[in-house]
C-alpha cells in the first residue's frame, strides 16, 4: 500500500492510498492513521521476531540432541559411520 499526502486549499491533508482510493483528512486524523500504521508494522515486526527466535530455540534444541544421541552411540562402540568407512 502506498500513501501519498498532500496539502490542500482547504488546510487539510489528501491521503493517496494505491492508485483509486483518495481522503480528505485534517492533521489530527492523518496522524492518528499512520500512528495506527506504525502499531501494526511494530506488532508484525514482534510478531515475526517471536517466530525466528522460536525456530533458533527449536533448531539449537535439536542440535544438542542429536550431538548428544551421536556421543551416546559413541560409548557404545556404534560409531554411525557412512557405509563405505565401516570394515566388514
């Protein structure tokens, strides 16, 4: 969505929203729009932020289990080597 502001005869504000959609607002009104926009961009932003950070916990959760699974085969003597460096 772009957003476009012009200043009118009439000393208010024209919000250009995409290329049909055009509203006559004062000062006040026009801030409170973009303060809402900025609300909800920062509410996305955390938003986002919460996820990656869960898929970093997740992915570290998952490579310490599986570090810890190898070092366990490890002591039984089970190393999981390829196919071709086992001796048979």
């Amino acid at each position: 969505m772009y957003v476009q502001g012009d200043i009118c005869k009439a000393n208010k504000i024209i919000l250009t929203v995409g290329n049909d959609y055009q509203m006559e607002v004062d000062k006040e009104t026009a801030i409170n729009h973009f303060l809402r926009k900025l609300q909800r961009i920062k509410a996305k932003i955390n938003l986002t932020q919460n996820i990656l950070a869960s898929k970093i916990v997740e992915r570290e959760r998952l490579r310490k289990a599986t570090a810890e699974k190898y070092i366990e085969e490890s002591k039984k003597g089970e190393m999981n080597l390829p196919p071709k460096f086992k001796t048979g």
